[in-house]
C-alpha cells in the first residue's frame, strides 16, 4: 500500500469517529496521518472542524491558519474563512472575526450566515445601526429568517427604540419555535423595557428553563430583579 492510500485509510476511518461523536479518536488518527503529510489540506481540516465539534477553538483557528497558508489548496476558502470568524466569535474576538468576514464578497455571493455573523460582531461591539442594517439585508434576501427577525426585536429593545414594532418582530420570531430560548428570552427583554415586569420575568424565566446556562438570560433576569429592587426601594 503506497503513501496515500495509508493517508486515505487513515481519513476514512477519522471519519468513522466523526459519525459516532468519537473526536479524540479521529483527531489522534488524522495527526498520524499529519506526520506523513504536513501539508495535506484534508488532514489539516478535518483536524480542525474536531476541534470545533469539541470546542478548542484556539486549536482549531491554528490549523485553519495553516490551511490558508498552503500554496496550493483545494479546501473552499471561503468556507474556510466563515469557519475562522465562527471559532473566533467563540472566543469573543470580534474584530478578529470581522476581518475574515470582510474578506468575503457579500455581494456576489450573498450568504445570509456569513451576514449574520457579522451582524452578531456588531452588535456585540455595541454598533448596533450597522447590525439592524446587515439584519435588515438579509430579510430582504430571506423574509422568514425568524433568527433575523428576533435579533432586530433584541436590537430595537437594546437602543430602547419602536419597542412596539419591537415586541410584534418578537412575537412573530417566538411563534416560529415554541422551544426556542432566545426568542423568549428577546420578548422578555423587550417588555423589561416597556416597564411590564410581570410578563418579562414571565418569558425570561421560560427562556432560563429552555436554556439554563445562557449568561445573557443569566445578565436580564438579574437586570429585572435589580428593577424591581429599586422600584421597591422608592416606594419607600
């Protein structure tokens, strides 16, 4: 058996891993294959989409980064590159993971992931007409992206801004997926900032039970308990 069918085999039965969820397996198989060949676009990215499945995403980014240096490649770059900005919004380094999005013609290929991510950096860099813009793009490409629909509620809600409009994109979002947390979690927010405590704590408290350990519905139930603290405090 030559080389490359050695390598082949190797890749193969990684793949194997992969289908049972067995990424230590594949990742000790694919960096044997590695030492054989060091410049194998394959190897190097199957190696890092485990790392991402097992969510070491610093690993990951390092072997996407080899990838992008090889001269000669058969990888999709831009795949490559959408897989870059998602390990580094992960790691929440926005900036970084703009610039890979940059990177990307938008407007040739017109990828509402690739917008929505970077709709989510800004946001997350606290520029939020540029996200509402890019959200707004990608409702014009994908009228029932709820996702989108959602995050522009969240936005609106944020700026304290048309929390009307706010709560009936939230609504809208929330009657797409009755099991999803973050568009609870976004109604909730929204009526926290039309003063209706009741019905926030109401829809945050949802949100928690379908998302227990999400910081961010951790961060507005704590925002409404301190509310309702200090309005209880000025009664009195």
């Amino acid at each position: 058996m030559d080389d490359t069918s050695k390598i082949n085999k190797i890749i193969k039965a990684a793949q194997n891993s992969f289908f049972i969820k067995d990424y230590d397996s594949a990742i000790n198989k694919l960096k044997s294959a590695e030492v054989q060949d060091r410049d194998n676009p394959e190897i190097l990215y199957n190696i890092a989409i485990a790392y991402c499945r097992m969510e070491f995403y610093n690993q990951a980014l390092e072997y996407f980064s080899k990838i992008l240096s090889l001269k000669l490649i058969f990888i999709d770059l831009i795949k490559v590159k959408k897989l870059i900005a998602f390990c580094y919004i992960n790691i929440k380094n926005y900036a970084s993971a703009l610039e890979y999005l940059n990177q990307i013609n938008t407007e040739k290929i017109k990828d509402t992931q690739i917008l929505a991510m970077k709709a989510y950096c800004h946001e997350k860099n606290e520029n939020h007409d540029k996200a509402l813009a890019l959200h707004k793009e990608i409702l014009l490409i994908d009228k029932k992206n709820f996702n989108s629909i959602n995050a522009c509620a969240f936005i609106m809600a944020k700026k304290s801004k048309n929390l009307d409009k706010a709560l009936k994109l939230a609504q809208a979002a929330c009657n797409s997926d009755k099991n999803n947390g973050a568009f609870f979690d976004t109604i909730g927010y929204v009526m926290l900032k039309m003063g209706n405590l009741k019905k926030a704590e109401a829809y945050l408290k949802k949100a928690e039970q379908i998302k227990p350990f999400n910081d961010e519905i951790k961060e507005h139930l704590q925002e409404l308990y301190n509310l309702k603290k200090n309005i209880h405090i000025n009664k009195y």
